[in-house]
C-alpha cells in the first residue's frame, strides 16, 4: 500500500516504534563543570568493505590505515591531552586487532559495540541482527575482560528490532539517533526503556566531510580548517546551553596528517574554556541516569 493510502494507525504505528522520551539532560555535570564532553571513534578498520561482500584490496588498506597509522596517532594525541574516549567497534575488526582494543582499556578508554561486521541493521531479518549482536558482545567481552554497556549501529542503522536487541542486552546506552541535542531516554511503542540515547548527527561526524568512492559518485571534499570551524561551533553552542557536546570521528578519516590537527585544536580550543567535562560515553550516560533519578520527586 503506498504511504498516501495508509490508515491513521499505520503511519502512527510506524513513528511510535521508537521514540525521544524524558530528557536526561542533567541539572549539573561532575565538578561543576557547565558542559559535558563525549569524544568517540568508530574504529571500523577493514569491515566497511567486508560488510559489503567486497574483496577491493585498495578499500581494505584503508581500513588497515585506520589500525596501522589512525588509531596510534590518537592514542598518542588523546594521551597528550589526558582526555578519554569512547571507540566502537565492530566485533570482526576487534577480532581482527585484538592488541588495540586491550590497548585502548589500558589507557583508560571505552570499548563499545559497533555490530558484528559493520552489517546493516534494517536490511536483516530480526532474528539475525538479534544473533549478530549477541555474538558481537561476547566477542568484546572476551577481547577486552568486560561486557560493553554501549552501542553505536552500524552506519547508525536502527531497524524495528535494534532497541529490544538493547534491552535484551541490558544496554545502559545507545548513541546512534538524533531526536535531541543533549541525552534522552528512549521509549519503545510508549514504554520508557530505561535506555540513554546519547545523540549524534552527521554535523558532528568526520566522514561526510572526507569521504569519497571512486566508483560512485562519492567525492565530498570540506577543507580541514571549515570541519574544524564546524565542530568549534558545535562545542560552543553545547557550553552556551550547559549541555552535551558529543563528536563521532574515524581512525581511518581523521588519522591523516593534514586531518589530526582538528581533533588536537578542538580540544585544546575546549579545554580553553576550564570548566568542561571529558568522559567517555559510558560515564555520560551513568551521571544522566544517576541525576535524573535524584531529582525525581
């Protein structure tokens, strides 16, 4: 049936499937700190082209960039700046690089899931995204030592069955929708899930700026200093509201020498302000959680 002809309940059965709830933004971040700071890095490596089916040699070096080159530059600049973060990766990769992810929790950062092979959500049947994830949280958890509380889907990528799959998990987080600026909670066919959603946007993502497919039509090129400017301005519009300031970026995106300076001025340009708080997305979603029922009558 073509959309126009849909009965009243279809088109609000579809829009009530998953929606923003309460918002978690909280009164006050940890220290009095005015504005809360979330870095992440979806560590995708080589899946981009496997999740495809592909076999390009070239597509799957780059992937190996963002493991060879793009994760120990940020490793490096994060560790000059005593800032951690949160990396999402899907199982295959962190099976493929097992060394990076324990590297990562040694530094302090945040192992999240990111799929299996960087599938995508809505073109599986449930049951088998079901499997996949189920199978990418106990990859993690053998990698890393740890069950990871977080999820970002693939390409974010959430089909009808992702947020059950979450609650199933016990997720204390999602990060991969867009109904907010700063944390919700998220609501299943009106049922609060307990669930934070830690909002992204393609705004506050590196790849859209960079990326490109020499068999597509793909060839989007921003100069560095205007993705910076962007992201600048996002931050400074999250502390002028007290709020979230949250940022997706790529090992093999970001990890070039012309592209890492944008991450190292972004924070020097926040740290500038004093009164902020770096922590990584788990720890974000605990302190909005923990407010939120503390200033519950």
């Amino acid at each position: 049936m073509e959309p126009w002809r849909w009965p009243e309940e279809e088109w609000r059965r579809r829009v009530a499937q998953v929606r923003a709830g309460r918002s978690l933004k909280p009164a006050r971040w940890p220290g009095g700190a005015r504005c809360a700071v979330a870095l992440s890095f979806d560590a995708d490596h080589e899946t981009n082209e496997l999740r495809d089916g592909g076999e390009s040699i070239g597509r799957m070096s780059w992937g190996q960039y963002g493991h060879r080159v793009g994760v120990p530059r940020i490793r490096a600049a994060l560790r000059r700046e005593g800032v951690r973060a949160s990396f999402f990766v899907p199982a295959v990769a962190a099976l493929l690089y097992p060394d990076e992810q324990r590297a990562l929790i040694d530094d302090g950062h945040e192992i999240a899931l990111h799929g299996w092979i960087h599938e995508v959500n809505s073109a599986l049947p449930a049951a088998d995204e079901r499997e996949l994830h189920l199978r990418a949280a106990d990859a993690l958890e053998v990698i890393t030592g740890s069950r990871p509380v977080g999820m970002r889907t693939p390409s974010w990528d959430f089909s009808a069955a992702t947020l059950s799959i979450q609650r199933e998990l016990g997720l204390l987080y999602d990060s991969s929708l867009m109904a907010d600026d700063d944390p919700y909670e998220l609501v299943e066919n009106g049922e609060a899930t307990g669930i934070v959603e830690l909002p992204v946007e393609w705004i506050r993502d590196d790849a859209p700026y960079f990326n490109m497919n020499r068999f597509q039509a793909l060839r989007p090129y921003t100069p560095p200093t205007a993705v910076l400017d962007i992201f600048r301005r996002e931050f400074d519009g999250a502390y002028a509201d007290g709020g979230l300031f949250l940022l997706t970026m790529h090992p093999h995106v970001t990890g070039y020498r012309s592209r890492m300076f944008i991450l190292e001025e972004l924070i020097r340009h926040i740290k500038a302000r004093g009164d902020v708080w770096f922590a990584t997305h788990a720890e974000v979603a605990r302190w909005c959680l923990t407010e939120s029922r503390d200033a519950a009558p």
